[in-house]
C-alpha cells in the first residue's frame, strides 16, 4: 500500500488482492464504510473527524488511495459550502464484495 497510487485492475485476481488490502486497512475500509453511510457525502474535515484518528495527514492518504482507484469522487461545491468525497458506483459495489453486505444504490438526484 505505501508503493504509490494504485489503478484498479482490469484482471479480476488482481482485483481481489486489492480488494483484500482493503480490507485489511483499517483507515481505507472504515472510510469506505463511512462514505457508504452518508448519501450527501463527508468534507476532507468531518470524514477526519469521524476516523478520529487525529491525523489529516492519514484522511488525506485514505482519500488519494480510494480516489485513484476509482472507488471516491471529489465534488466541489461552487456556492461557498465545503468539497464532499461521495463514494462511486465502482466503490459502493467494491465495499459491497468485501462486507459481504447488499450495495445501497445511489438515489438519482
């Protein structure tokens, strides 16, 4: 995990080794799950808070970590409000596979 960004691979053992790394990491996995449970997405700064890890540092790794793979987008909000991470589709369905637990569909807007 400490090799550089990652890529979501198109070979599906390797996504499952990815997939697996995840859930062994309890910063990106909670995160996730975290993510998965707020339909209007988390700031850089209430996702820091609910880690409590203390550590921005580490909430910015998780986020690049879970962006570059394709499984967080970053929204900026044009109106003064802050930027939310909100998990994708690829996300949502990879959280999916290593809980073991439905996907919640995201509500159309």
């Amino acid at each position: 995990m400490n090799a550089g960004l990652w890529i979501w691979p198109s070979d599906i053992k390797a996504q499952q080794k990815v997939l697996q790394k995840i859930a062994t990491s309890p910063h990106l996995l909670l995160a996730m799950t975290f993510l998965m449970s707020n339909k209007e997405g988390l700031s850089n700064s209430e996702l820091d808070d609910l880690t409590a890890d203390n550590s921005n540092w580490m909430t910015l790794w998780t986020v690049r970590q879970l962006t570059a793979l394709g499984f967080v987008e970053y929204n900026v909000d044009f109106f003064g409000g802050p930027a939310r991470y909100q998990l994708t589709e690829l996300g949502r369905n990879a959280l999916g596979m290593i809980t073991g637990q439905p996907v919640q569909q995201k509500s159309p807007v």
